[in-house]
C-alpha cells in the first residue's frame, strides 16, 4: 500500500505543545454540560501555554440544526474563549469541520481494513439492532469473508459499511486522568461501525481521526463516551498512534437523578443570559461545577478566566455528577452585579430599566445605582422599579410601620406639612430635598422616619423600593412627586 498520501498528512501534526479541541456537534444548543467541556479544555490549552482548537462534528446530519454553527461561534466568543485554529481562522491541520474531512475518514477506515483491524459489511442490520448491541459479532459473516471477496463485492457496487474488528478474548484498558484506569474484556466490545453506507464516518471514528491528526494532547469529553473508550484505545492501536489523555468529566445534573436536558427545559448559555445571568458570573459558577480549586486557592470562590487558567489542574476534577443549583449561580451572579463599575452596571441595567420605565424624563441613570445591590440578575431590575411609571393601587396600611412610629393618622399629618414645603422648593436635586425633609423633621421634632417613610409609601405605593423618600422624590421629578403626596393625602383622609 502507497503511504505517501498517509505520511503527508502525518507530517503537518504539530507536536511538542499543549493542544486541546472543543468539539461541539451543531445542534443549536449550548447546554451548560458543554460549556463546561469548552471551558475546561480551553483552561487546559490556557494553562498549558498551547492551543485551542474548535472542531465542528457534523457528520450525523440528522441532528444538525440551522444556525447551531453561530449559536457556537457567539458563545465562545462571548465567554472570550479564543480559540487558535478552528473552521474560520483556518490552521495547519485543517479543514476543521468534519464534513469537509469526509474523503480523509474513508482512507483511514481503508488503512484499518488493509491492517486487519476493520471489515467490509454488507449486513443489512438496522440501526436499532446497531444500538441495542444485541447481536454476536462473531455471526457477522462479513467479519470472516477473505479480503479478495470483499474486494470484490465493494468493487461491484454492492453497499457497505466499515466495521472494527474488535479482537476475540483478551481485555483492554484504557487510562482515564479522572477515572484511572479501566478494563474490560474484548468480548464485551461491539465491531462498532466506522464508516456508514453514506460514506460518513461515525462519531466514534471521525473524533480518533481527527483527534490524531489534529495533534490533540488532551481530550475532554463528558462521561457518557467512557464506555465507548476501550474501542478508541484499540484504535490507536491499530493505527499505531498515541493515544491522547483522556478526561471524561461526570455529567452536570438537574437534580440527583437527572441529567439536564434540553427536553426538559434545563437552560443553555443563551437561556441564562435572557434570564439575566452575567457572563462572567457563568463561566466562574460553571467551572466550579465539577471542578475544585486547591491549595492556597481552596477556599477562594470568585474567579476571573485569566486567574483560573494560571491554577487549573486537572486533579481539581471531580468524578462525582455535579448539581446545577440555581440558588448558587443566584449567589454568584449577585457578587458579579454588585462588584461591576456603575458604568459598566449601567450597560447591562440598561435594557432592562428601560423596558421597565418608559416615562421619557425620568433619568435611568438615577434608578442604576439604587438597584445595583439588590438584583440577583437581571431580571430582578423591572419588578422594583415598575412604580415609577405608575403607581400602583395600595393600602394604607403600608403607611403604618412600627418602627418608625407611623400609622395612617400621622402619616396624614405628615403629608400635609411636607407638601407645602416640597412645593416652595425651587431647587429640586437631591442635596436640597434631602435638607428640606430633614430640616423638616427637626422643625417639627419629628424623628426623620416620621416624614421619610410616609413620603416614600406615596410616592411607591410599596412596601419596599430601592432608594428612599428623597432619591424618590428627585427622580420623578417636582410635578409628580407633588401628584402623587397628593393622592396619598386624598387616600388618607
Ligand atoms: N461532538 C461531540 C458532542 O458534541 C463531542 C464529543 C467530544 O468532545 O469528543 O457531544
């Protein structure tokens, strides 16, 4: 057999450098399991000052979905997961989508047959006797048929697929970085099809290809594919490859029996974002689903990418299924909130201010930092800020406060001294309405809450509001403060 077509392409692997592939299937969903995969292999790469690469896995097109390409492009971009050769920036050993390899795969399955470790079928097996792995791989007659027969066969058209030649008896073992190492016995391997009747390769082919090919040194997978590994090791094998180390990661749960899911309406990337989720807040909580810091760094929480590639190690990983808690991404999205620059708070806010308060004059710059610290996303900004475009019906009950000492009859009181003063202001900003209630309240000697708490329930109608009487008051403004002191008064009395 002429390998010079083979040694070519051998010759372009990049060797001597960290290289690890994300290597997504376009399904049009970045579920949190695959982010994690992302972010741990790019941590790798990171980590080990090498490369990222990104690999599209297209070749079972039943599953791809429209626009799925994008949906990776804009979360890996978003997440500023950079990668350093991938199907847009091209590289030394591309193309790096799988379909566009297709000739590549089919070569390389030949390669097997000629070494004895694959076999020409001509079976008519159906997929569901494919999947259950209900059938004897030592009936197949196609496994026993002489080279010259297949040969023959394949040259007369007659459809195939290319199958491995699993070896009769013995064991393999494979090495796992988190699992150790794993046995099992051949016999309880399939002859797993490598080639489909379209020419395609499958999934557990194509990704022994290309992992070689691409020079991969570390490959992070979710755990799902560790019973499929014993085969992959007997490929490389037979090729004569090294095999690649091996990191299967236990799968993200929704609870403790189920795995997320997209059919079950667990959240993507994209779906914690339109939920209020920050990026950054994200990617910190999801690499610390399954993955632990250690040392000097063990009890620290909060991490930026930059400080997590310098201390990723893959010893960190757990073996054990993470829970995605929402009550705990809750708890660090908050801290992502609260830490921001209000410019940058301001950014994010912004949208959601503005679906909340439409009224043109009131200034959202205003409403910004008084909601910064009480939101744990995003979407928590409309719900307490929704009063200042109207205000809602109340009780009056909501001007009695224990505390404070008021009750509906003070509050009453309190209104109809307050107004007058409010109205003789002709200063509005907030140093001078802050010094009219207060020299108000000493005036009257009140304590300030007496003026404060009955002006704030007018002016929100709430029991809770971010901010106070007096950043109420100059954020709506003289006539609608005014207005709305007076409907309180009018409610009271
Ligand atoms: N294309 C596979 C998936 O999306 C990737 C598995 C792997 O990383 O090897 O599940």
């Amino acid at each position: 057999m002429d390998m010079t077509w083979y040694q070519d392409l051998e010759s372009r692997i990049p060797t001597g450098e960290v290289r690890t592939r994300f290597a997504p299937s376009p399904t049009g969903y970045m579920h949190v399991g695959n982010l994690r995969t992302a972010l741990y292999t790019w941590l790798i790469a990171r980590h080990g000052g090498g490369k990222f690469i990104l690999r599209i896995e297209d070749t079972d097109q039943g599953r791809f979905v429209e626009g799925a390409t994008e949906i990776i492009y804009s979360t890996l971009k978003e997440c500023g997961l950079t990668w350093d050769e991938g199907p847009d920036l091209g590289g030394p050993v591309g193309p790096y989508i799988q379909t566009e390899r297709r000739d590549l795969y089919a070569q390389y399955a030949k390669l097997l047959v000629e070494r004895g470790a694959a076999y020409y079928c001509f079976c008519d097996k159906t997929e569901s006797a494919e999947d259950s792995g209900n059938f004897e791989k030592t009936e197949d007659p196609c496994r026993s048929l002489s080279s010259a027969e297949a040969q023959a066969r394949v040259d007369a058209g007659e459809p195939f697929v290319i199958r491995q030649k699993i070896p009769q008896g013995g064991q393999t073992t494979f090495h796992d970085a988190i699992f150790g190492a794993i046995t099992v016995d051949n016999d309880t391997l399939d002859d797993q099809v490598l080639l489909k009747r379209d020419g395609l390769p499958t999934y557990n082919f194509a990704n022994v290809v290309d992992d070689h090919l691409m020079g991969i040194t570390h490959v992070v997978r979710g755990s799902e594919y560790l019973s499929s590994a014993p085969k992959y090791n007997l490929l490389y094998e037979a090729f004569g490859w090294t095999v690649p180390e091996y990191i299967h990661c236990s799968p993200v749960m929704r609870d403790a029996h189920n795995k997320m899911s997209k059919r079950h309406g667990d959240p993507s990337y994209e779906d914690l974002k339109a939920q209020g989720y920050l990026t950054d807040a994200i990617l910190n909580y999801v690499t610390l689903l399954g993955w632990a810091p250690k040392g000097e760094n063990s009890e620290q929480e909060f991490f930026t990418l930059e400080e997590l590639s310098k201390i990723f190690e893959l010893s960190g990983v757990s073996k054990s299924p993470a829970i995605f808690d929402r009550e705990k991404l809750n708890y660090f999205n908050a801290h992502y909130l609260r830490e921001m620059e209000p410019g940058a708070f301001y950014t994010v806010a912004e949208p959601y201010l503005k679906e909340a308060v439409k009224t043109p004059d009131i200034d959202l710059h205003l409403i910004a930092p008084l909601v910064q610290g009480r939101c744990d996303t995003l979407c928590d900004i409309a719900p307490q800020v929704d009063f200042f475009d109207a205000l809602p019906e109340y009780s009056n009950e909501l001007y009695c406060h224990k505390k404070m000492k008021t009750d509906e009859q003070n509050s009453l009181e309190a209104l109809k001294v307050t107004l007058p003063v409010l109205e003789g202001l002709t200063d509005w900003t907030y140093d001078s309405i802050h010094a009219a209630l207060v020299g108000l309240a000493e005036k009257l000697e009140l304590k300030n809450g007496r003026i404060m708490w009955p002006v704030r329930t007018a002016l929100s109608g709430k029991a809770v509001t971010p901010g106070g009487a007096v950043e109420l008051c100059q954020i709506l403004g003289k006539a609608e403060t005014l207005r709305r002191m007076e409907k309180g008064i009018q409610q009271l009395s």
